[in-house]
C-alpha cells in the first residue's frame, strides 16, 4: 500500500505592519491650517485682509475632509474625539453644542482614550 505524498503547504502569509491611521494625519494637517490662518490674522489685522480668505478656504476644506474621515483604529477614534472636543472648545467662540452634550463628547473622549490605552497594553509585542 503505497502512501501518496503530502504536499507541501504554502508559507503563511507575513503579518504586515499595521497601516497607520489616516486621522493622525488629517488632525495634524487641519491643526497646521489653524495655526497658518492664525498667523495671517495676526499679520494682516483680520479676516477682511488679503491672504485671509484663501487661508480660511484651506482651513475649511481641510476641516470637512478630517470630519468626514472615519478613523480606523481605536487609539484614532479616541485622538479624534479629543480633538473635537478641544477644537471646539478653543476655535469656536460660541459652544455648539449644549453645556450637557458638550460634556458627553469630553467623557466618550476619555473613555476612548482609556480603551485605546488598554487595548495597547494588552498587545504581545
């Protein structure tokens, strides 16, 4: 009785570094047009100067692309949800949410930001 021959089972596929979260990005790009839309308002005296609108055009564009962004990781989602929080505590001279509502974006930032710790924590390095 003759035993056929095992084949050979192909390699397992390579765990690949995980892709970074595109958030991260985005909330340093909007942040970096924050602080240039700053600076022609420092420089120019204000929002009807030249130079003002073009710098609030970009701010603005690159503030809809960071909402409409899903992140992609737990420590992302938690790094956005701080960033709204402060983002609208510090650029926005009125709150738009209720004092409540505003308080309940600032817990569910905490609890992702503490999730977000654990998780890492808990990974085998």
């Amino acid at each position: 009785m003759s035993t056929k021959p095992k084949t050979p089972k192909a390699p397992a596929r390579m765990a690949s570094a995980p892709k970074p979260d595109p958030i991260f990005a985005l909330i340093a790009e909007h942040q970096a047009a924050i602080d240039h839309l700053d600076t022609v308002w420092k420089l120019t005296g204000g929002d009807d100067a030249p130079g003002y609108a073009a710098a609030e055009d970009i701010e603005g564009k690159t503030f809809k692309r960071l909402i409409n962004t899903k992140p992609k990781t737990l420590a992302g989602l938690a790094a956005f949800a701080d960033y709204a929080v402060s983002y609208f505590k510090r650029r926005v001279s009125w709150w738009p949410l209720g004092d409540d509502d505003g308080v309940a974006l600032a817990t569910i930032a905490k609890a992702l930001r503490g999730m977000a710790r654990a998780e890492k924590l808990s990974r085998p390095e």
